[in-house]
C-alpha cells in the first residue's frame, strides 16, 4: 500500500492498469502501489484529459465537479475566472473544475459582421480577443460608407467600429469633410493670341454627398480636378493675352461656375476659386517688360511736356502782368536784385557819384543796350 495526500485546490483522478477508477479530493488516501494518481489544479481549465472524457463522465461524483463548455462552428466563448478576463475559446470542447474558481462564460456569435453581444469595453484591449474582430476609425471630421461583399450598407458617423472577423467582406471607404483645398499648379496654356502662359489656380471646396462622391465616381478629386482644368483651358483660350491679365476675377467667376455644376455631380459643393499667379514665359516675359519700360517712358515724357507747357504759360502770364503795370515790374526787379546780391560777397565802386546811382547803372545797364 501507498500513502497519498491530495491538498486544497487539488484533486486526483486514480487509474489502475491504465483504466479510470476514482477521484480524490482533499484528504490522505491509502492505494495500492500499482495505482498511479494523477494531479489537477482546480483554479486552472482541466487540459490534457488522460482518457476520453465520455469515460469521465460515467464517473458522477467527477461529472458533478466539471463544466463542459461546447464551442461549435462560427462561435467563441470569453472565459472570465473571478470576474476578470482569462481567455478566448474558439471552436471545441472545453473542461473546467468547478467549485474553486468562479468561471463565466460568454458566447458570440461570429458568422455575423456586427457585435451585438454587451461585451466590456475593457476587453477589446485584449490580443487575444482582438484576433478575431475587425477594427475600423473614422475621425472626427469624416464620414465613410460601410460595403459588405461589395455591396453598400450604410453610411458612417465619425467613430470607433468593430465587426467580427469571418469569410465576410467588409470595406469602410472614408472621405474628408473638411473644407479642402485643391490646386493646379504650373498649368501651361495659350492665350488666343497664341501667347504661352503658366498659371497657377486655387480651388476650394467641401464634400457635401459622401455617397455620391465615394460610390457614384471612381476618383472624385481627380474628376473634379480635370473639370476644373477644362473649364480654365476653355476660358483662358478665349481671351488674349492682356484680356487674361485684366479679367483675371472675371475668369475664376467663368470657371467657378462651370466647374460648380460638374462638382454637384460628384457629391461636392464649390466654395471659391482664383488664379494665383500668371507666368509668362522667358521670351514672352522679356517682350512684355520691354512694352512696360515703353509704357512708362512714354508716360514720363507726356508728364514733362505738361509740366514744360505748364511753366511757359506761367511766364506768359507773369510777362504780360508785368507789362501792364510798371510797379510790378520794379518789384520784380528789386527781387532779382536782391538774388544777384545773395550770390556776391564783395561790391566796389570807384569813381564819382552817389552810391545808389552806381548801383542803378550797373543794373539797368542791360536793359538801356536793349
């Protein structure tokens, strides 16, 4: 005979020859030498079953200390021990010790897409949950549209979205609802007088249609671009080269208008648009400053030959006031005077006669010759 002690928390199933024969809780058992005891912990799962459990459960007193969970095809089982996640069991049969631990057990069903079961929030943080579930974002500031084997289903809110993983397709398509900006940048076109100009042109606009700009076009940035891009080769073509450089405002209407129509078509509204900038070319831009350097030549002279005309009518006008009055031709007289003294630092006078009758003939000497 052989002494066995089986501690708290434990039991051991006893074969004889291979056979089952009898479980054993806690306590001191006496067994015959040629019975081997096998020990189980009751806190954990019951794993390597020693013989088929069909035969196990012939044995009531041992069925009555099991749970047999059954997990079959398209299903899961969360295990929680105590109230806390333990693990995730996917399709088979599964023994558990009853009594010791608290175990919880939580089916779903996983041939649907959508998670229907109240799960904790907590647990979709675990691996081993998150295997088996299909996580899907949508910020703030989009909208997407969920398709199920290539087919829509439904449109998105901004939000976290979970759906179980299996054969089913599942695409989420988001699209920005923002206002967006959209640009064409360095675009070469000719003017109708055959002059070759690169413009740079500024879009904005907003998605207002997340079906129709996500399902109904392929690309929708990419056709609101070429829209875009026609409607400025057509207006730009029409126009000159000066008429494109004066009516640039009236252009970026022509083509917001256009472009305003095509964009509703793809599920977008058109806030605004502009020409940024017009580049001309090197030899075109050497022409044009050249025309400009004339422009402002000529302006300048105009300005000269006004202010010249200006000032010979001015001394018309003062030479015949002085004409007709004799006491305004000595003021002027006495002015000019004075200017000529201004600029002489020294005056001397030889001879014989009055200082103010010497002064008189030096300066009215001129005009006594006239």
């Amino acid at each position: 005979m052989k002494r066995v002690r089986i501690n708290a928390g434990q039991v051991g199933l006893v074969f004889r020859k291979g056979d089952y024969r009898r479980v054993l809780t806690k306590g001191v058992y006496w067994l015959r030498l040629n019975d081997k005891v096998l020990r189980y912990d009751l806190a954990y799962r019951f794993v390597q079953l020693p013989k088929s459990l069909e035969l196990l459960l012939l044995d009531t007193e041992l069925a009555a200390m099991l749970q047999v969970v059954e997990v079959n095809d398209g299903e899961l089982v969360i295990v929680t021990k105590n109230g806390r996640f333990s693990e995730v069991l996917s399709t088979g049969r599964y023994v558990f010790w009853k009594g010791l631990v608290e175990f919880d057990f939580t089916r779903v069903d996983t041939s649907k897409i959508y998670i229907t079961e109240q799960l904790d929030k907590a647990w979709f943080n675990k691996t081993e949950l998150n295997a088996y579930i299909r996580l899907f974002e949508v910020a703030a500031f989009e909208k997407a549209v969920l398709i199920v084997d290539d087919v829509y289903e439904k449109t998105l809110e901004s939000g976290t979205y979970r759906f179980w993983r299996n054969d089913t397709s599942i695409k989420v398509v988001k699209a920005d609802m923002r206002q967006l900006q959209l640009e064409i940048a360095g675009q070469d076109l000719l003017t109708r007088d055959k002059a070759a100009i690169r413009i740079n042109f500024d879009l904005l606009y907003r998605v207002v249609d997340i079906e129709k700009a996500l399902l109904g076009s392929k690309s929708y940035e990419k056709q609101l671009y070429v829209a875009m891009q026609l409607a400025l080769r057509a207006y730009v073509g029409a126009y000159s080269l000066d008429e494109v450089l004066e009516n640039k405002a009236q252009i970026a209407q022509a083509v917001f208008e256009d472009t305003k129509a095509a964009a509703a078509k793809l599920g977008v509204t058109v806030l605004d648009c502009g020409i940024r900038d017009v580049i001309l070319t090197g030899e075109m831009k050497d022409i044009m400053n050249q025309v400009l350097v004339a422009q402002k030549k000529a302006q300048a002279n105009v300005i000269t030959r006004r202010e010249e005309t200006a000032s010979t009518r001015s001394l018309m006008n003062t030479a015949k006031l002085m004409e007709e009055n004799a006491m305004l031709y000595k003021l002027k007289e006495m002015e000019f005077v004075g200017q000529i003294a201004d600029k002489i630092g020294e005056i001397t006078i030889s001879g014989n006669g009055q200082l103010l009758e010497q002064l008189k003939d030096i300066f009215t000497v001129g005009k006594q010759a006239d």
